[in-house]
C-alpha cells in the first residue's frame, strides 16, 4: 500500500526534473532537508519493490503454464492465461483455458499482473534516476540518503541489465526453459512398470497417465516479444539513470563492494548480442546502453585507481562471452574530427558500413577510454623549480659547469613531462603481459585458442584508430 500511495509522489518528482536541462539537477540542494528527509525513503521502497521484478522470467513462465494447459499436460486441466492476458493494461478473458480474476492463486499470474509488473519496474527506475541526481547534486548532505538506498539502487542497475534488457536485445530469455523435450512416467507408473501384467492394478491397465513434455523454446521465444517490448521501452530512462550514476561515483565516496557490483552489471552490456528478431533497431538500443555502461566503468576506473588491477583482469573472462557473429562484432561508432577525417580513406575502410560510418568493437573502445582517462598532469614540485633556477643562474657564470649538466637536465624535463603516464603505462603492461601469457598457453592448459582471435581482432581496431588523434591511447 505504500508503494502504491507514494507512486503518484515518484511520478511528480520525475516530471519536475528536466532530462535535457541539467541545471536542474542542482536545484534539490535548495530544498529544505526535512522535506529530503521524508521523500528518500518512499523512493526507497519503490526501488526494492523493482529490484523484485523479472518479467522476462515471471513471463516465461506464464508462458509455460499456458502451454501445458493448451497441451493438455496438466493432470487436473487447470486454468491458465496467455501472456498477452498477462500482460494487458485492462485483462480480458477469452478461450476455454481463460482464468478467472482470483482464481488462479498469486498475484504474479493474474490477468493484467504483467502490467502491474511493470509499472512497479518502470517507478523503480524513475525513483532510482531521482536519488541518483539527489545524490550527485552539490550542496546535499550525504547524510540525507542511507547506504541502503545506494545499494538498493546498485541492485536495480544489475537486476535490469542482466535480466531484462540483456535478454530482449539478445532474444535469450527462453533459453531458461529446457531445451529438449522429454517423456517421463509418473512414479506410479515406473513402479508398475517391473510388475507382472496380471499383477497390475486396474488402473494402471485401463487409465495410463498422460506423458509430460517440455514447452518448445522456439514459441517459448516468440511469445515472449509480447514482454520485450515494453522492456525495451525503458533504454531512454535507463541510460539516464546510468548517466547520474556516473556523476554521483566522480562525486562521491563508494563502498568497494557495490563499486565491484556496478562495474560488473555495466561490463556485462558488452555480451549483447542484438537480436533483428525482436526490434528492428536493437543495435541502436544495444549501442546506447553499452556506451553509457562504458563510462560508468571508465568513471570508476578514473575515480579509483586502487582497483584498475581488477577490472583489468575481470576483462579477459569477459572477452570469452563477447559476440563473434560479423554484424554484432563492430559496433563502437568512431567518433572524428575533421582533421581526423582525412587521414583515413572511409571507401575502402574495412570497417566502415553502408551509411560510411566506421566502427570498432566495443571492448577496444572501453580499453582505449580507460587507458586515457589514466593520464594526469605532469608534476613539478617547488624543489625542481627551485633547482632550476639556480642552475640557470650558474649557467650564466661558468659556461663549463652548464655543458656539463646538459645531458642530467635534459633527462630531468623528459621525466617530468612523462610524469603523467606512468599510470596509463601501468595499464597496458598489465594487459599486454596478461593477452600474451594467455595466448601461449600450450597443452593442458588451453586457452591459446580461444584468445588468439580475440588478439587478432583487437590489433586489428588498434591498427585501424592509432593516427586518429581521438585515441592516443591506441
């Protein structure tokens, strides 16, 4: 009842914040802390009620059931709705199988119930976009929102991306359901099974029970597009919600486990595999939520350089689970400028499409973001500056004294005008050592062969952008 009385609440304060104008983000600093105080925690529960949704997998198994009644390989022939009864803003009731409102026992599949599903989903994510840009907004008390509430909205990220938009781009959420069908006796009849025939009950003779079967993935897969739609509905608002986490992890201190937790769910939107099957413009949708999850892992790349050894290991499983097929290999969009422009030929690019726009894979662009978002000012400290004044003071003295301190001064200045790289050389010795060691695996170990392609591909997009003065990290 809480949920339900504050959504009304949520959607208010979600209109009153401009998406495009991002001045308004801090006007939350002038309202009075009181008001922040109660409105925080309605906009937790919003958050932990959506944490607890999965429509791709609550629809599947509405799809299921409906399935077994059609089939008739439910025992008592009970009720079941179809999923476009489950999830119809206004429940409509038709067919022999049609249920009832009420009867079926849980609220999840009920007709309409997939609706409210989603609405409780859709007011998770608008409560989260909210306390996101309370958070990032300069002047707010950190006290005002709990941990709890980052946590809560640190497990939505991960809930939706993993199981839900994954899934509808990647046309994977039947996969869930067993692959082959199988038939298989009741136990009663396995028992009588070994039984001599004049030693069989009459029932077993004269009433066998019906065989049970799995659903088929492939009606499995199509019915479920009556749930991916709307689920690809909430990219826009998602990738604003992934845009505030951003600006509230540059801004503020995060506790390590939900940094990992975060890091992650944004690394995962990489294994999209973008499916035409479902939407004709899943590669769009899949591209702007990968490119809002890459820089929310850069930003906590750059944020905390304590655990830039971890991501950087955490790439290489990732590399094992990253879409092989040539149309969802490349779809990084390379940005030029117009000087860049020139320097590469875009009719005879290899990586260019149709449209003459160029790509790379995504898993090059996070690397190369990260390895530059690494580079710092080089640093002087007052001795140096203090030490070579004296020394051009010298200079002026003893013409001697100067050639002979040529050499150490000029290395000097090269020290300190790569000062500011050494944590980007850091990077790359650590993931080249790591793809080699990798790639040389001979033997038991294996390896080698699933790696070298990936090698292959990587050199490829490195070679492709290393003149483009976008990716000097190339």
């Amino acid at each position: 009842s809480g949920v339900r009385s504050s959504s009304e609440i949520v959607n208010k304060s979600s209109t009153m914040i401009d998406l495009k104008n991002k001045n308004m983000v801090g006007n939350w600093a002038k309202l009075d802390g009181d008001l922040l105080a109660s409105l925080t925690p309605m906009l937790q529960e919003h958050v932990v009620s959506a944490v607890a949704v999965d429509l791709v997998g609550e629809g599947r198994d509405v799809i299921s059931k409906y399935m077994e009644a059609s089939s008739h390989l439910i025992e008592n022939g009970g009720p079941a709705i179809s999923i476009h009864q489950w999830m119809m803003q206004v429940a409509r009731y038709s067919g022999p199988n049609s249920a009832p409102l009420g009867s079926l026992g849980g609220a999840k599949v009920e007709p309409g119930a997939g609706y409210r599903r989603l609405q409780i989903l859709c007011s998770g994510l608008q409560s989260a976009y909210i306390l996101f840009s309370i958070m990032a907004s300069p002047g707010i008390d950190r006290r005002a929102v709990e941990d709890d509430t980052i946590e809560a909205c640190v497990n939505l990220i991960k809930n939706h991306i993993q199981k839900h938009i994954i899934p509808s781009l990647s046309n994977t959420g039947h996969l869930g359901v067993a692959s082959s069908t199988s038939s298989s006796k009741p136990p009663q009849d396995q028992d009588d099974e070994y039984l001599h025939p004049e030693m069989m009950s009459p029932m077993s003779k004269k009433t066998p029970m019906p065989r049970r079967s799995t659903p088929n993935r492939n009606d499995v897969a199509k019915s479920l597009k009556a749930v991916y739609g709307p689920i690809l509905s909430t990219i826009g608002l998602f990738g604003t919600i992934l845009e505030s986490a951003e600006t509230f992890i540059i801004t503020n201190e995060m506790d390590d486990r939900l940094l990992f937790t975060v890091c992650a769910a944004s690394l995962s939107s990489l294994t999209i595999d973008s499916s035409t099957a479902v939407r004709a413009d899943t590669a769009s949708l899949a591209s702007l939520v990968q490119v809002s999850a890459m820089n929310l892992a850069v930003a906590i790349f750059r944020r905390y350089p304590r655990h830039r050894s971890i991501i950087t290991e955490d790439l290489f499983p990732l590399m094992l689970k990253l879409p092989t097929s040539k149309r969802s290999l490349r779809t990084y969009l390379v940005r030029k400028s117009h000087g860049s422009t020139e320097m590469t030929n875009i009719k005879h690019s290899p990586y260019a499409n149709t449209s003459g726009h160029e790509y790379i894979q995504p898993i090059t662009a996070l690397l190369l973001l990260s390895i530059q978002t690494c580079v710092t000012m080089p640093f002087q400290s007052d001795e140096d500056i203090t030490e070579e004044g004296n020394a051009d003071g010298g200079a002026e003295g003893s013409g001697s004294d100067s050639n002979q301190f040529d050499g150490e001064e000029n290395k000097n200045s090269k020290a300190n005008d790569t000062s500011g790289l050494d944590a980007c050389a850091a990077v790359c010795n650590q993931f080249t050592s790591q793809m080699l060691q990798r790639c040389s695996r001979k033997g038991e170990e294996g390896g080698a062969s699933e790696f070298r392609p990936i090698l292959h591909n990587l050199i490829d997009d490195l070679l492709f952008v290393r003149q483009l003065p976008e990716y000097p990290s190339a």
